[in-house]
C-alpha cells in the first residue's frame, strides 16, 4: 500500500470525517443508551437489553477519547497560528458559549422530560423522584430560577473540554512550538501509550460510574485530560501518525481485545485498564485507518463538517421526545432505537439547515462564526 503523508497546510479532511462519524455516533450511542442497564439516564425502558449494553459501551469507549484525541490535536494545530490568548477567546467563544447557552435553551426542556419520569440527574448525582405533574409554562421558571435543577446533559464534554484547554494550556503551547517530527516510531513507542492510559484509569478511578457531573468523576475528567495530551502528541508527530496508517490493523485489534476484556471484567480495576488499552487501539485504529485513504473534500463533508458542533448540543433533545413518545408503544425495541436514531438525527439537521444556518444570534450561541465563510469552512470547535 503506498502511503499517505499528508501536506502541511492542507486541509485534514480524514479528519473532519472522523468529527462527523463520532459526532453521529453520539446520537445513536444515546439512543442506545435508552435501553440499557445503565440507570443514569433521563428516560429508561422498563426493560433492558444486553445487546444495548454492548453496543453502548463499544460507541462510547470508541468515541469519547476519540473526540477528546482530536480536541488535542486541533488545540495544537490552532496555537501554532494563534496566540494562547486568542487560542483562549476563541474556546470561550465557541466552548463555553454553547455550554451555557445550551443550559439555559435546551436544558430545561431536557430536565423536565427526566422529571416527567421520575429522575434526576444533576450535579449532586443521581436519584429517583416522585414524577413531575407541573406543566412547561409552570416549570420553566422554576428551572431558571433554582440551581439544583440546572442540568448541562451532554454539554458536560463542553465544560471538560474547556477545563482541559485551560489545564492543558502550558503543554499545548509547548507541543504547538515544537519542530513537528516526521521520523515513524517504533511499535513500542506508539503502544506505549496504552499501558499509560490503562494505569492512568486505574489511578483515578476513573470511566466509571458512568455520571460526567465533574464533582464526583475527577477521576474521568484526568482520563479524558490524557487524551487530549496525546491528540496533542499526535499533531506535533506526524511520524506517529505514519505509524498509526501502517498499523492500523493492529491498533483495532487492541481496540477489539480491549474492549472484550473491559466488558467480561465489568466495574472493576482491572475493567478500567481494559478502557485504557481500548482508548488507545480506537485512537490509533481511527486516525489510522481514515488518513490511509482520506477523502476528496466534496461540499456534502463540508456542510456536515461545519454542523458537527451544531448537531452535538441541539441533537440530545429530540432523541428525548421521540424516545419518550415511543416507550409506552408496542414495538421491538430494535425498531424503536432505528426510529429514535434516524427521528432525531433528521430533526438535528433540519433545525441546523433553517433555524440555526442562516441566522446570526443561534450561529453565536451554538459557537459558530456569526457569518457563513464564503470559502471553505472552518473546523469544529475541538
């Protein structure tokens, strides 16, 4: 196979694909998650299933470090072009904005959907409640006006992403003004990370429970920080990345045995290693297998390239609705999560393309630049 080097300068178009498959990812991963064993989470099935369990546990060992990998490496091609002040302004445009905006547009329709069904999730953790009987003009204020009910979902990567771009700052910056080293490692060198990880997870008891409220999950927040610290190695080592390209196969075979061993070792130390060794083989397996054959920027990736940001924060709400709406049906639960997924994911698009696309106010507040760019657009938030 002859390899693909990329030109520095060029646009990464391997990895737009990749924002937009993990950015899909997520509504199917929460679609799942609907009916699994998991119970943190703002509607349940009365019912689990297994298979829901391993699929979701496989998007989301496959996905969340993959994400955070790539914040890494675009915080580290970013600086090489900005100040860290700018580098700064720019994560609070569109980081913290979204986050915030988010909470206050969308979380509240979110968190009166979770208290319809007698939960709540929320910084203080996890419980059953007595089911909500207020109406939506009754609970609105009450949600805006109380701080036990704010909720951020799954804005939580949001705030961890913005926390780790201000820890993280000093070795970004480092890794940003390193000469990029184009010399391919060894295979020990490029595995290494994972036993890394693996302890990393152990050490802080982090991945589970599966609970991203911050005060109780420190020890993921520090999971999640390392690989943003490696997607940050990864842009200052194009090397590694040749690496990843030829070894593909063999990072998604660590993926795969990773992955096996986390789910037969469950809640237990030696299940967090298995997500570190995971993390690591889906990162490599990733970036290596879509820089072998990158595709052709066609305006079809661009547009979705652009949405990935706006489809992350707008696409947790319709997978609520039609997800409650269609629990009390008698349906196979197979049909029900094809149904949430391919609902949700058309309704996500629809309101970007003619409620958030063309307009100024809900570009900003979703993290976009406030006009369209005439010529190619520019990455996501990473």
């Amino acid at each position: 196979m002859r390899e693909y080097v990329p030109r520095p300068g060029t646009r990464r178009t391997d990895l737009d694909l990749l924002r937009v498959i993990a950015c899909f990812s997520i509504i199917l991963a929460h679609a799942v998650l609907i009916f699994t064993s998991e119970p943190r989470y703002h509607i349940k099935s009365a019912e689990a299933s297994i298979v829901a369990d391993w699929v979701y546990e496989a998007l989301r060992i496959g996905t969340l470090p993959l994400f955070f990998a790539l914040a890494g490496w675009g915080a580290v091609a970013t600086l090489r072009r900005r100040s860290p002040g700018t580098f700064l302004r720019d994560r609070v445009v569109r980081v913290l904005f979204p986050l915030v905006a988010g909470m206050l547009l969308i979380g509240p329709f979110i968190k009166y959907i979770e208290r319809l069904h007698g939960r709540n999730l929320g910084f203080g953790g996890f419980r059953l409640v007595e089911p909500l009987q207020a109406s939506i003009p009754t609970f609105l204020p009450q949600y805006w006006g109380r701080f036990n009910l704010l909720t951020w979902s799954h804005l939580w990567f949001l705030g961890y992403l913005f926390i780790l771009s201000v820890a993280l700052l000093p070795l970004l910056v480092y890794l940003a003004r390193r000469t990029p080293s184009p010399e391919m490692p060894g295979r020990g060198l490029a595995f290494a990370p994972a036993p890394a990880l693996a302890l990393l997870v152990v050490a802080s008891g982090g991945y589970w429970p599966n609970l991203p409220n911050l005060l109780q999950d420190w020890g993921s927040l520090v999971f999640y920080g390392g690989c943003v610290a490696l997607g940050g190695w990864l842009a200052a080592s194009p090397g590694l990345e040749s690496r990843f390209r030829r070894d593909a196969p063999l990072f998604l075979a660590l993926a795969l045995l990773g992955y096996i061993l986390m789910m037969w070792a469950g809640h237990t130390n030696l299940g967090r290693a298995a997500a570190g060794l995971c993390a690591w083989g889906a990162i490599g397996a990733s970036f290596g297998f879509a820089g072998r054959r990158p595709p052709e920027m066609t305006p079809a990736l661009a547009w979705l390239s652009e949405s990935t940001m706006a489809v992350y924060v707008l696409h947790h709400l319709p997978v609520l609705v039609i997800g409650a709406w269609l629990l009390p049906l008698a349906f196979p639960d197979s049909v029900k999560m094809v149904a949430i997924v391919v609902g949700a994911t058309l309704v996500t698009l629809v309101t970007y393309r003619f409620l958030v696309l063309p307009f100024t106010v809900p570009r900003v507040l979703i993290g976009m630049d406030a006009r369209p760019k005439t010529s190619r657009p520019s990455p996501p938030a990473n």
